[in-house]
C-alpha cells in the first residue's frame, strides 16, 4: 500500500517537474533580428528629402507595407532616416506621394521632429533617382488622430503633383509608447 | 523499503512544486509592456490552384493619370491636448520601442481599387522562391523593405479577377518552406448613381473567395460588378496603408 502510494506520488512528481519544462517557452527559430538590405526597390524614387526652415536633410529609402498592412518605417535606431512609401506616387508625378519620418526614437529627436513647425509657404526640396530636383511649398499643416486618421485625404487621388510629410505628434500614449496623434504636411509642387 | 521510496517522492514532489512556485516569476520577468500581436487565420474557398508566376527584375511603374474628384482637404485644428509630456520623460523606461512583431514565413498581399498592389513576404533568409498568385501577374520585386531588410516586396496587378472576389490565395518557399498568405482585394465604393460600373470578368466557375483576415486593411461592402482591375479608376497610392503611422516612441516630441 505504501509502496503503491509513494510510486503514484513519484510518478505525480515527475509528471509535474515534466509539465514544468513543458511550459518553457518553445526554442525560436534562429530568425536573426536585422538582415542587411542589398536588394532595395529599384524603379524611379526619390533619394533625399530636404527641409531648410527646420533643418531637416535625409536620404529617403522605400518602404511598403507590413504583413498586417500597416506602413514599414524605419528603425526606431536610426530616428534621422526619412522615407518614401513606394506604393505612394513617385514625388512630381501626379498624386500624393507619401514620405515618413520619425519624431523621435533612441531618445532622440528625428528628422521630422519640428514638422508641426511648418507653415504655408516654407520649400521642401526633393531629389529624385532620374536627377530631377524638384521643389514643393507647403499648403497647410494638420494634426490628426491616429485612430481616426484621414485616409481619403492623405492618401486620395489629387489632380496635381503633391507631397505628403507625415510623423506623429500630439499627446505621447505610456501605455501603447505610442503618440496618439499624427501630424501630416500638405505641399504642392512649385510651378506645377 | 517502502519507507524510502515515500521519502524519494516526497523530495522529488517538492522539487517540482519549487519548480512551478519559481515559474511565474521567470515568466513575468520575460514579459514585456507591449500590446499581444494576435495571428488571425481565415479561411478560404478555392476551386482553382495558384498559378505559377516567373518574376522579372525590372519593376514596371505605373504613373497614373486619372483626375478622379480630388477629396476635399480640410485645416483640421488640433483634436487632442498638444503634447503633455517632456523630455525628461525619456528617461523612464517606458520610451521603449514596441516589441518586433515580425514572423518568418509569413505572408500578405494588398491590391487596392485600382487594381494594383503588392505581396509582402516575412523571409530572413533572403528572397523568397516559387511565387505563385491567385488572379494576378507580378510585376516587380522582389524587393527588400527599405528599412527591414527581411521582409519582401512584389509588386501586382490583378490579371483576372471574378466579380465580387475579395480575397485570393498565394503561396512561395522561403530557404526552401512552404508558404502561403492571403490576398485582399481593396474594393471600390458604391458607385455614384449617375454612372453604371462596366463587369467585365465573366469566368463562371472561378473561385469565390469570402474570409478576410482580420489584420487586414479595412475593406468596405461593394457590389460585385464594382471589382477592381477593370471598372475601378486608377488609386494613385495603390493602396493606403492601414491606420496611422508610427514614427515616433521617445516621448520627446514637443
């Protein structure tokens, strides 16, 4: 009897010390967190994006978007890098084309974290990959809620040349380490 | 005998007790702030297989020209409080950037009203092979994300597509798996009243395909004579990302 009951209580025993390992969270896959890009978009673009009322001057790279269809954007880790989202119109051709910037990331101020500063009138100058240099003037400055963001506005057929500079801004979300705001720059190309 | 065997147990069964008291510990110490990332899975009815897709190198774009009604652009004055925090807040752990929530071999591809689109495939191992599309011909790509150079970009335009389809099926091999993702099919709004959309695919027995993932960007209700890629006026931006866009997580914006 006791035999019996110390055999179910090692069993019991083992059982749970094998429930414990279990749990363990299974191996990953060695996925490694970064790989280097030698293969980037390769149709026209455009390759820098400047902004000389607030210092702003990057090289732009081209994102597409995510698996859940949200925007890729750069690396939190380099908050100075601007870019292009190459579903976007490429900037001089008609429509809206769509370049991002971070506000800030690492700590640090990013290239876009004085657009909100922007005023009608002020030259953002962009580069394309044919030599094209182009100039826009901006039209109007709006700070949107993310959760609401204006899709048909940002990202709406336009009959002219526009530009759309978009970072976040507005009240920083804790919780989600995420600002609730986006703020989005409207410039149209100059002589158009 | 027995005796001894009792007290191996005894020692073994409060080991594991240990073991599940110290579990919780080490799992919360492992636990980030971030929001859980949620993997839907839908369902798809299919009668007919992918087809095979030879992908060119050379991207074929598409500068469009429509003049479509422009979407009037309102000044918008600033809805919530302008920012309340400082940069002294930067210093709290809480300037943390969300968890990376990429999965390898994993797929999604969006097509927008006007017919054009882009499949995009998680793969860290380096481009992807054997892409093949339900209703579509690739045009470019791949091509490496600017800024994350394991995900992977072709770009698409529906080839035929039935009346009504929302969603279509793709598959490619990623260093050497299997994988498969769904294609959304952004759907064109009602129609004005005053002008009658042209249906031009008449395949009668292809497939109809009605689940959508739920980390989809948002489609809207159409009627089936309203499927892109014929009737739908040209998107300028093939297709508008989902939600806002995240560009900022110091907490130092002022």
């Amino acid at each position: 009897m006791t035999v019996r009951r110390a055999a179910v209580a090692l069993a019991l025993a083992l059982t749970l010390a094998g429930c414990g390992s279990a749990t363990d969270p299974p191996k990953a896959a060695s996925v490694p967190s970064s790989v280097p890009v030698t293969a980037p978009f390769k149709g026209l673009r455009p390759t820098s994006v400047r902004i000389p009322k607030i210092g702003a001057d990057s090289s732009l790279i081209s994102v597409g978007l995510k698996t859940d269809g949200s925007i890729s954007v750069p690396s939190v880790h380099k908050p100075m890098q601007a870019a292009w989202y190459q579903l976007s119109p490429v900037p001089g051709d008609v429509g809206p084309a769509v370049v991002l910037g971070h506000v800030d990331g690492d700590k640090k101020p990013g290239i876009f974290f004085k657009l909100k500063d922007l005023a009608p009138g002020d030259e953002v100058d962009v580069d394309r990959s044919d030599g094209k240099k182009l100039k826009f003037v901006v039209d109007h400055v709006t700070q949107v809620p993310k959760d609401t963001f204006p899709r048909d506005a940002v990202y709406g057929n336009s009959a002219k040349p526009e530009l759309r500079l978009i970072t976040c801004g507005g009240a920083f979300d804790h919780a989600e380490h995420s600002y609730k705001d986006n703020i989005v720059v409207y410039a149209n190309l100059a002589d158009a | 005998m027995g005796r001894t065997l009792s007290r191996v147990a005894g020692i073994v069964s409060a080991g594991a007790l240990i073991t599940f008291a110290a579990a919780p510990a080490a799992l919360a110490d492992d636990e980030t702030p971030t929001s859980e990332t949620t993997t839907a899975t839908s369902e798809t009815t299919t009668t007919t297989a992918p087809t095979t897709t030879e992908t060119t190198a050379s991207s074929v774009p598409v500068t469009t020209t429509g003049t479509t009604s422009a979407p009037a652009t309102t000044d918008v004055t600033s809805t919530t409080t302008p920012g309340t925090t400082t940069p002294e807040d930067t210093t709290t752990a809480t300037s943390e950037p969300p968890k990376d929530d990429y999965q390898d071999n994993t797929g999604a591809g969006f097509v927008g009203v006007g017919g054009e689109g882009s499949l995009t495939i998680n793969c860290a191992a380096g481009a992807p092979g054997n892409v093949a599309t339900q209703y579509l011909s690739v045009t470019g790509g791949p091509d490496q994300d600017g800024a994350d150079g394991r995900i992977w970009h072709y770009s698409v335009r529906v080839d035929q597509l039935p009346p009504g389809t929302t969603t279509g099926k793709f598959s490619w091999t990623c260093d050497g798996i299997d994988g498969e993702g769904v294609v959304v099919f952004e759907q064109a709004p009602p129609p004005d009243s005053s002008t009658a959309p042209v249906a031009t695919a008449t395949a009668s027995t292809a497939p109809v395909t009605t689940a959508v993932a739920s980390t989809a960007p948002v489609t809207t209700a159409t009627p089936a004579s309203a499927a892109p890629g014929n009737a739908a006026p040209k998107a300028q931006v093939k297709v508008a990302p989902k939600g806002g866009i995240e560009t900022g997580f110091g907490g130092t914006a002022p």
